[in-house]
C-alpha cells in the first residue's frame, strides 16, 4: 500500500500524527499572517508573475498546467520564464518535469533555484517578460500579480477516499495538505483539474463545497487530455490502446490518475508498476515489466528520464485543455501588466512615432 493510501486509513498509531500536523498548522498559519500584515518583507521583479500552484504536496497535474499556460504567453507575444525550486534536479540542470517543459516549449526560459527570488532575477536578467512561479502558492517571498491554484478533482484535499467515508483533511504529516483549504481566499482563480474523471455529482459538490470556502473566487474546469502515443516506431493515436493489455509505470504523486486515463481510452490495464514521485530510473527497474502479450506505457514526464532503458515502452502524451472558464483566464491572462523592459520599448515607441 503506498503512503498517501495508508494516510488515508484512520486509527491506530496514525493518529499520534495529528500533533505534529496542528504543530505545522501552526507554524503555517502564523507565517500567512506575517505576510498578510506586512511583517515579512516581499520581494518584486521588474516583470509580472504568474503563479501555479495547488495546496496539497503533489498530483494535481502543474506541469501540464504551466506548459499550457507558457504557450498562451507565447501566443500574446510574450516571452515565459519558467521558474521552479528544482526539486531532486541533482546535479543536472533541469530536474524531470523542467525537462519535460523544454520539450514541449523549447522558446520558454527556465530557472531551476531553492530561492526563488534569485532565480526570478536570473530570468530577467535572460529576457523573460513574464516569469510563471510553478508550484508557488506557499512561496510568498515572491509577489506575484496573478496566482492560480490547481485542485484535483479525484483528490481536492490530497488523500483518496477509502469508499465509505470522506478523506481525512489534515495538513502534513498526518495528511497531505500544505496549510488548510481557506487558503483559497488568496487565490485570484481554481482550477479543477481531472474534471473529467469524477462523476458529475461529485465534482458539483466539490464546486460548491470551493464557493463556500472562497465565496468570490472565480472557478474554470481543466482535463488532462490524451493526445497521443509515442514510441520507437513512431507516433500512434491514443485509441490504439483499445483493448490492448497495458501495463503502466510511472514516478508520480497520483498513479491512480494516470492508470484512470488509460483506463478511459479502453485499454486492459493488468498492472501500475508505481514509484515514488520523481522517482530516479534505471535501466532495470523497466527490464521486467515488458512482458509478452503486453504493451509498455509510461508518462511523458519520465520518459524524459528513460533515454538509457532498452525495454520497449511507448509514452502517452497529455495536453491540459479547459473545459470551462477559458474567457476568465484569458482575461486575467490579457490583464497582466507590461514589465519595466516593455514599458520602456512602448515609450521609446511612442516617442519615435510622435
């Protein structure tokens, strides 16, 4: 049983960790409150910052999220910087999912940096008119003019439900949650993702239960769509899978998310070979999965870190597509302040055209 599976269980000695959770609800909310009265210093950059991010440790889908949104900067004519704390990067330049990123938007810049203002800098300093802040909720050192918060729709407040009974809401450790759900209240926009895969009953419920903790926050809807299947001898589409015995391996925060996927598109699926999260790959983890009679699936973000394997595999590409509330994100997109370095070209404009 993985770990956010047992988190989800109740009794026993699971329950000695309600101390240290209320401990670092505490330590949490006085931080918040430092922030929110002034007390802790905030520090700016010369461009505006958009920031995704979610409240639970992982599994709500950001990459694709800020892949999508780094194309919608391109399209307004505005160059991204992607920056990030670079978690379990190594000695490499970009961990897996900043991999994943420069594959996808090659014209993105990237910062891979545990202070995150100093890299935000850096990313300045390269050109980027706009610097997207993946995974910054918590990260408030950085102001930022825009920030949105992704929950997953399958598991809103970071653990699964055991069937019978909501799951537990506590913060770390005890739970999965970085500080409590009213947190909202600071968002400027939710985004549901994975909306797709729950039934319509839950996710109305689950709308109604974010109006009630943000009241005013403007809510769109997202899905992780398929879009398709690569692999040595080329590109398929996804409905290839199609009642074909699959088995998946993966190195995610929500396994569970990626076997539902391949499950909706038809496919058998006879086994989730799971990792942890940015799990490292090597060459033998892959060499006993592919089995005769069965196809090889992982994820794009670790097929990144699998150039080394032999073992045939083919890798399903996600594109983040909104379901509901493209016109709100294009208007909070298309609102987004001119950086110091476009406020001077403008004027410079101005002043030749005068």
């Amino acid at each position: 049983m993985r770990f956010p599976e047992r988190l989800a269980g109740r009794g026993g000695a699971l329950e000695w960790l309600r101390i240290p959770s209320a401990l670092y609800d505490g330590v949490t909310r006085a931080r918040n409150a430092a922030y929110n009265r002034g007390w802790r210093r905030v520090g700016r950059l010369d461009v505006p910052v958009v920031s995704v991010g979610n409240l639970t440790v992982g599994g709500t889908g950001k990459t694709p999220a800020v892949i999508w949104l780094a194309r919608e900067l391109l399209e307004r004519g505005r160059r991204p910087g992607i920056l990030s704390r670079g978690y379990r990067r190594g000695a490499e330049r970009l961990n897996d999912e900043g991999r994943l990123i420069a594959r996808e938007v090659p014209e993105a810049l990237q910062e891979q940096d545990p202070d995150r203002l100093r890299g935000g800098r850096r990313l300045v300093e390269r050109g980027a008119e706009v610097v997207v802040l993946d995974d910054g909720f918590q990260h408030r050192r950085l102001a930022r003019d825009l920030d949105l918060v992704l929950v997953d729709a399958t598991r809103p407040f970071g653990l699964p439900a055991d069937g019978t009974r909501p799951a537990p809401r506590w913060c770390l450790p005890r739970g999965l949650l970085r500080e409590r759900p009213e947190g909202l209240r600071r968002a400027d926009a939710v985004i549901v993702t994975r909306a797709d895969s729950v039934p319509g009953p839950a996710l109305d419920n689950l709308t109604a239960e974010l109006h009630e903790l943000a009241p005013a926050l403007p809510l769109a809807r997202a899905v992780h769509r398929p879009v398709r299947l690569r692999g040595a001898g080329g590109e398929r589409p996804p409905e290839w899978l199609r009642g074909r015995r699959v088995r998946l391996a993966c190195g995610l925060a929500n396994p569970e998310a990626f076997a539902g996927t391949v499950g909706e598109l038809g496919a058998e699926v006879v086994g989730v070979e799971a990792f942890g999260d940015h799990h490292r790959f090597v060459p033998s983890d892959l060499a006993d999965l592919a089995r005769e009679g069965e196809t090889l699936v992982v994820t794009a973000k670790d097929a990144v870190k699998l150039e080394d394997v032999t073992a045939a595999f083919l890798v399903l590409d996600v594109e983040f597509t909104l379901l509901e509330g493209a016109a709100l994100l294009d208007a909070l997109l298309d609102a987004l302040p001119p950086g110091r370095a476009e406020r001077e070209r403008g004027a410079l404009h101005a002043g030749l055209s005068g």
